[in-house]
C-alpha cells in the first residue's frame, strides 16, 4: 500500500487513521490482502485427467522450436509463434492449479491450439528456404493484412497449412459464418496479395497444403485461384439436415 501511494508517508498516515476510525485496522489490512491475493479454487474439470498430457505436449514442442529458433536466428516470426505457445501451456498451468476449470470443451480447444501451430512448424520445417513463420504482407494498401504461415525460397514461395478435415464449398469453413469470411474469402486474398508483393518482378507461388484430406470440390475452386493444393482427395462428410419438429408424431 506504501508502494502506491509512491512513499507518501503524510498519504499513507491518513490512509491508516481512515481504516482506524471505522474499525481495526489489521482486519482491514487482512481484507484487502485477501482481495488482492484470491486464494485459487481446487483443480477441477471432467478432463482434468487430460491437461498434463497436454501441457507435457506443449512444453515439448516449444523445447523443438526454441531449438529450431537458436539454430535459424535468419528465420523471422518463430518468437511470436513460441509466445502463442506459451499462453496456451499458461492455460494449462492454471487448469492444473485451479484457476481455470478444466472442461472438455476448453481444454479441446486449448489442444487444437497446440496442434495448429505444432502443424504450422512442421510445414515451416521442411520449406525450402524457409525465411518466416506467421509473416504479414499488404494486401490493397492495408499493411500486414494477410498472414502466411511459412515463406520460402526467398520470398518467392508462401505456403498455408489447414489443419481441418475435408469439407465442401456448402460448409461454413468454406463459406464464413456470422460476417466473418471462411477459406474461401482466405483464399482470394492471399491470392491477391501476392501479385501485389512480387519477388523479382514475380508474385510468390502460393501452395495450400490439406494434411487431413481436401474435398474435391475445395481443390478445384482454389486451383482456379492459381493456388497449388496439396493433400489427399477425401470426399467431405455430407452436412446434416435438421428435421422440423413438425414432421414428426410428437406421441411417436
């Protein structure tokens, strides 16, 4: 409290007697400890069981790109990458120690987040040479507003890992929901801007790669984007169909 008031000792004194005049004054001391320093509740969750495995996963591969890093100091945006890293292993550490609650839902999430970017590395690794991680490029006057996963070969390749299972152009991956655009809204701008970012005189070859299966339907209208899929040709799942209410004897 002394700290706050920067060392106003005459402050401090009148902080002291207001507490004083409406009680005593350790318990408001103690109160206001309490406040600031909440005790945490117990770890808890339905996937409680899960999170150090989790984290054991994450710590790992930050471990591999710290590495990777250390031994490609020429290699731009692998800092950002290990500190969206490190946010989800906080994630972990305060499932484990009761902060957060360690539901299924949240910690899916959390593990999906790991694996996206445990999938970016990987595609960044064997990029021929690779020269960024997550790199942001122009698009239309607006400046860094595309990012690309991996950049090789001096800026002449761009390559963009989709870690999805294979859908079609009637899903919402492709399509957007709510305002926001999918893929396919991805997929043209990346397009774009790389006409508008040439490298000698060129723009960057643009490659998607689908390491769960692309459908081919999603190929076919990236293809003609002048985009280079890569991935096995899996036909998607077809989207469910809800059934009215009405259609159906309630009493059935």
């Amino acid at each position: 409290m002394f700290a706050d008031v920067r060392g106003d000792a005459p402050k401090m004194e009148k902080i002291m007697d207001g507490f004083a005049s409406k009680g005593s004054v350790e318990d408001r001391l103690v109160k206001d400890w309490d406040k600031r320093n909440p005790v945490p509740e117990p770890p808890r969750g339905d996937a409680l069981d899960r999170v150090p495995a989790a984290k054991a996963r994450a710590v790992a591969l930050r471990e591999e790109m710290v590495k990777f890093r250390d031994e490609h100091p020429e290699v731009t945006g692998m800092a950002e990458r290990i500190k969206a890293l490190d946010a989800e292993i906080e994630s972990f550490d305060q499932m484990l120690d009761g902060r957060l609650e360690a539901s299924s839902t949240s910690l899916t999430g959390r593990e999906a987040n790991v694996e996206s970017i445990a999938r970016e590395f990987e595609i960044a690794k064997r990029t021929p040479g690779l020269s960024g991680m997550s790199r942001m490029f122009s698009l239309d006057g607006r400046p860094d507003a595309v990012e690309v996963d991996a950049v090789g070969e001096g800026g002449k390749l761009w390559v963009e890992s989709k870690d999805k299972i294979p859908y079609g152009t009637e899903s919402s991956n492709w399509k957007g929901v709510d305002g926001k655009g999918g893929d396919r809204v991805q997929a043209q701008e990346m397009a774009r801007a790389a006409t508008q970012n040439p490298v000698d005189g060129k723009p960057p070859k643009v490659v998607w790669e689908y390491p769960k299966g692309v459908s081919p339907e999603v190929k076919a209208e990236l293809e003609a984007m002048g985009i280079e899929v890569r991935g096995p040709a899996v036909k998607p799942m077809p989207i469910p169909v809800p059934v009215p209410h009405g259609d159906k004897d309630e009493h059935e």
